[in-house]
C-alpha cells in the first residue's frame, strides 16, 4: 500500500516539474573510461546498499544482463570479496528474460546473474528475482501480474541497471512500446535478434519472445543507472538523450524520469551534441 503511495507522490512531483516531451530533463550524463564507469556506478550500489544495511531495511536493485554491465557485476564482486559488501539485505528484480527459456540453458539470463553475480555474493537465494522463462503461453499474464506485485510488495526498485539496445530498448522495451507499458510478453525486434544472434549460433536459434518489465515498471525505480559502451551504441544514445521523448525510442522516455544517469564511455557519446 505505501508504494502505491510514494509511487503516485513520485508521479505527480513529475507532473508539477514543468518538462515538455523533448526536453532533457534531469538527465545527468557522464562521459568516463569503462573501467571508471563500473567502479563509479558500482561504489554508488555499495554505498546504498550499506546506507540500508545500516539502517536496517532492504535494498531493491533492478538489474540488467548484457554485456553493458559485466564490469559492474565483477567489480560488486570484488567489494563484497574485498571490501566486506554484504548482499544479505538486498533484493533484486531482472528485467527480463526471453521466452522459452529454461534457466540453466546456457544463453538464459537466470544463468547469467548467476554466473557474473549471485553464485559470488551473499544474496539469500530466495531474495533474487526474474522473469519465468519457462511459463506456458497460457498463464503469461498471471505470471506478469505477480512479477508486478512482487515489485510492488518489495517497496518497488532503489536503482534501475540498464543497458540500451541498438532499437532504443530498454529491458525488451522495443520500439512502440508505450510509456504506462507494464510487465508483459513481447516479440524481440530484428535488429535485437540479429544482435543475439552469436550467442545463439545464428539468429535463427534466437527465441521470438520475452518478458520484460514494462516502461511504467522501469520508471517506478527511485534512481536508474543507464550505461552505454561504444561506437556502435553512439546514434541510439543520441536520440534516447537528446531526441524527442517518444515510444519509438523508448529509453527516451527515461528524460521523464526525475532522477536518471546516463554513464557513458566516449565512442558511445560520439553522438550527443550538447
Ligand atoms: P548489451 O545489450 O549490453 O549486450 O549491449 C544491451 C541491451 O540490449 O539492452
């Protein structure tokens, strides 16, 4: 019930901002080496996650798979190896996973997190949440609805890892999907498959659907951390940050967002003209 509460008190402080489709909003970009990106983004994950620690209460982090955010992966890793970063009062939320998919096939995302971070840290087991790969057809929007609801219950999303497909996506977000979207099924965009493709041996073998966290879902979180490595990344950052604000490049709707950074390395930010 609060988070109905902080969510709607979060939509209306939007509303009352005064930014029109277009503007840039509160965007925060910063342009740094790669290397400096992940420790930057991951040191502001520790430090909320022993703010909470502290304090005694959960820390929900939103988190994405790709190749974006490996390094981050590695380096909360290091700091919980290293450094003494607990993960025992943290929830995490994925934004996706393709369907079908069976979690310990070796291209899933439930095999990825574990990979790169929960078989490494402290996360009680039942804390970690994705996307059913597995559900029947049948039963795909019962299964959206308690991915919604298990948001919810948590207090909704601390900080939103994402990364940004070449077709504007955000999680599976691909172009025309609508701003008040939730979580859903949906079919993988060309563009998203041809990129999929070597993981799969060929794009043929890439599946045609997924569930993903809606737009509306991603833009609950209290803080989203965007990231973008590399040439190929510049033009679709560009129009996310600086184009309009439109579903056909849906990160772009993250320029409504009140609190967004946009962490990239130079040949990602190649693109932006301001
Ligand atoms: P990538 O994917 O991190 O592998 O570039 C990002 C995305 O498609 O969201």
């Amino acid at each position: 019930m609060f988070g109905y509460f902080s969510a709607a008190k979060r939509f209306l402080k939007s509303l009352s901002s005064g930014r029109r489709p277009g503007d840039r909003g509160r965007l925060i970009v910063r342009v740094v080496a790669r290397e400096e990106a992940n420790a930057l983004v991951a040191a502001e994950i520790a430090a909320l996650i022993r703010a909470r620690t502290a304090a005694g209460k959960p820390c929900v982090l939103g988190l994405a798979t790709g190749s974006t955010p490996t390094g981050i992966y590695a380096e909360l890793v290091r700091l919980h190896r290293e450094e003494n970063l607990s993960f025992a009062n943290v929830v995490t939320f994925n934004l996706d996973e393709y369907l079908p998919m069976g979690p310990e096939e070796p291209q899933s995302y439930h095999r990825f997190m574990h990979e790169h971070l929960f078989d490494h840290v402290d996360l009680r087991p039942g804390n970690t949440h994705l996307p059913d790969g597995m559900v029947p057809v049948g039963q795909v929007t019962d299964a959206c609805a308690m991915y919604e609801r298990q948001i919810r219950e948590a207090g909704w999303v601390d900080i939103q890892l994402l990364g940004i497909g070449r077709t504007g996506h955000i999680g599976f977000n691909e172009p025309g999907s609508a701003a008040d979207s939730r979580t859903r099924l949906v079919d993988l965009h060309e563009t998203t498959r041809l990129d999929a493709a070597r993981d799969f041996s060929g794009e043929a073998n890439v599946p045609r659907t997924a569930v993903t966290m809606g737009v509306a879902t991603i833009l609950e979180a209290r803080q989203v951390i965007l990231m973008a490595f590399g040439e190929a990344k510049a033009a679709v950052v560009a129009r996310a940050v600086e184009g309009p604000v439109t579903s056909a490049v849906p990160a772009s709707f993250l320029q409504t967002h009140p609190n967004t950074m946009v962490v990239l390395d130079e040949p990602a930010a190649t693109g932006l003209a301001r």
